[in-house]
C-alpha cells in the first residue's frame, strides 16, 4: 500500500521533470535553428546587396533597386536616348578620296600591266602600233613648181581655185629660184581643203617692162597636215576613204590607211588627252552627218585615251568636193 504510493507520487514529479527538460531541448534546438536561418538569410541578403547584378524575385509587387523600381514580370525593357551621329566630312579632302588621277590610283596597288600585255602582242597585233611605213600626210609642202626662165627681171606665181580666186601668191626679183614651194596655206593663212583642182600662173617681166604668162596644168592637193597656232591639222579628202578593201575571205574591210596613218600621229606624238575635232565638209548636211559618223566609228577603236576627246562638226559648202573634205584637228 505504501509502496503504490510512492510510485503515484513519484512518477508525476518525474514525468513533469522530463517533460520540462524536452521542452528546453526542443525550444533550444529551435531557437538555434532560427539563429542559423537568420544568419543564412543576413549573409544572402548582404551578398546580393553587393552583387552588381541586383537580383529581381519574381512575383512580388516591386523590387527596390538602387535608382530603379521596376514593377511586373521578371522582364526589363529600358529605354535610353542615342547620341546624335555627325559626320563631319569633306569627300575632297577625306583620305582615299582625294582628286588624283588614274596613273596615281593604278600605281599604289603595284599592278603590273606591262607583263600580260606583252605576252598577248607576241601573238596578237594591236591596231594602235605605230606604222612608220605610211606615208599619204604630207609634211613638206602641197605643191612644187619649177620654172626655168632666163633674163628675168622680176616675177609672180599665182595659185587659184576652180572659181578662179587666187589662194596664194609667190614673187621676186631677178631669176626665180628652181623650186618655189606651197605648204597649202591660202593667203589668210588658212589650210585650203584638197580634193579640189588648183591651177597656176607665172608672171614673168623683162627690164623694159614685157610681161609673159606661162599658165600650168590642173592639179590636186594630196593629203597633208600642218601646224596651227592652234594645234595640228591633218587634211584629206573623202576619196581617200573609199580606197579601203574588203579582207581576206570576205572579213570586215580593215580601216582606210589614210585613218591609219591620221591615228598613228596622234597616239604617238600627241597627248592622249588633247581633243581631236573632225571637220567634215559636204553638199549637203546629210552626207557631212554620215561621213562624220563613218569616220568615229573607224577611228575611236584605233586611238588611244578617252573616245569621249573626239567631237565632229559639220560644215554645208555648195562648192565641197563630190565626196567631202575632212579636216582632223588636234588642239594642244
């Protein structure tokens, strides 16, 4: 009896010690356990307060960055202006620009031109290859006349066109010399157009003052060229261009040699960028038009430089030659 009392007694006093001590287990474990998040959660707080990349929680209302709040989705869209583009830019003086010409531009990339063209003429010639071998120009004078006459005291030779208008005139005293010769040039100084017949005179006076004519044959100007002040002249007239025959086994007629030789000066002997003005003059405008353009289109694919430089111009004279006259102009 007294025994079972003892033990009721004793048992509550026992169970509310370990009841007691649990709790301050369980409250102790918890509240070391709370410690150790709060620490967690200050030392991830103070980490993404130092990252730069500030760190955006979706699903909540707004996130406080430093100077940005952004609010919605975990999307950003920032809007930021752009700085005005000025270009302060002179495309003359802006290097690789600059007006230069094309020799300059050919020869800072070193390109070698010389090699490929000279393996190609070892077996193709080239219509713009110089041919000294021509000779239709005349360079030392139209026309040379001869007299031969004996106690002479003075004397005048007469040159006139088929309207019998005098184009140039020679005089002296004494015998006259035993070659008078006529560069073509009229007594204003201008080229006067072949393709036309020419005749002559010569005046002879003795010292009583007897006068006795001796009139020549008709004759035609060759084609010749002379010096202007302002530039060459090269003269011929349109029968030269009909002289040109078809090639061999019926092949496209090469250029007249007249055309030839006119190219042949002007790509060896004048700059290629002086101008090249053709003359062409006729009865009528239509055959001056098409004489022109018969002219470019066999002279530009044999001369050198720009085909640009070579203009025609037209002249209408009633009294041309059937075919025409054809002045080629160089201008310096």
């Amino acid at each position: 009896m007294m025994e079972r009392r003892y033990m009721s007694a004793f048992r509550p006093r026992r169970l509310g010690t370990s009841i007691a001590t649990a709790l301050f287990i369980i409250a102790a474990i918890s509240g070391g356990l709370a410690a150790e998040e709060q620490a967690k959660k200050a030392k991830t707080e103070a980490q993404a307060a130092q990252d730069s990349t500030m760190k955006l929680r979706g699903g909540e209302e707004g996130t406080v960055f430093k100077s940005l709040k952004i609010e919605g989705e975990d999307r950003i869209r920032i809007k930021f202006e752009r700085p005005e583009l000025i270009l302060s830019l002179e495309p003359g003086t802006a290097p690789g620009l600059e007006w230069k010409s094309i020799h300059a531009v050919l020869d800072r990339d070193m390109l070698d031109f010389f090699t490929p063209f000279l393996a190609r003429s070892a077996g193709v010639r080239r219509q713009c290859f110089a041919r000294p071998w021509l000779d239709h120009l005349s360079t030392n004078g139209v026309a040379r006349f001869r007299p031969a006459l004996e106690g002479v005291d003075r004397w005048r030779l007469l040159v006139a066109n088929s309207k019998g208008e005098t184009v140039a005139s020679f005089e002296g005293k004494g015998k006259p010399p035993k070659e008078i010769v006529w560069d073509g040039r009229s007594l204003e100084g201008k080229p006067v157009p072949p393709g036309l017949v020419y005749s002559y005179v010569l005046e002879a006076y003795d010292r009583a003052g007897n006068k006795r004519n001796f009139v020549g044959d008709g004759f035609e100007l060759p084609s010749y060229m002379v010096n202007l002040p302002e530039g060459l002249m090269m003269l011929f007239s349109g029968e030269e261009l009909s002289r040109s025959q078809r090639g061999p086994y019926g092949a496209a007629a090469p250029p007249p040699e007249i055309l030839l030789e006119v190219a042949n000066y002007l790509n060896q002997e004048q700059g290629i960028d002086a101008s090249v003005r053709i003359e062409v003059s006729a009865r009528t405008f239509d055959d001056a038009n098409r004489l022109a353009k018969e002219i470019i289109e066999q002279l530009t694919p044999i001369l050198l430089g720009d085909v640009l430089r070579v203009q025609p111009v037209t002249n209408i004279q009633p009294d041309a030659p059937e075919q025409g006259t054809i002045a080629v102009v160089v201008t310096r």
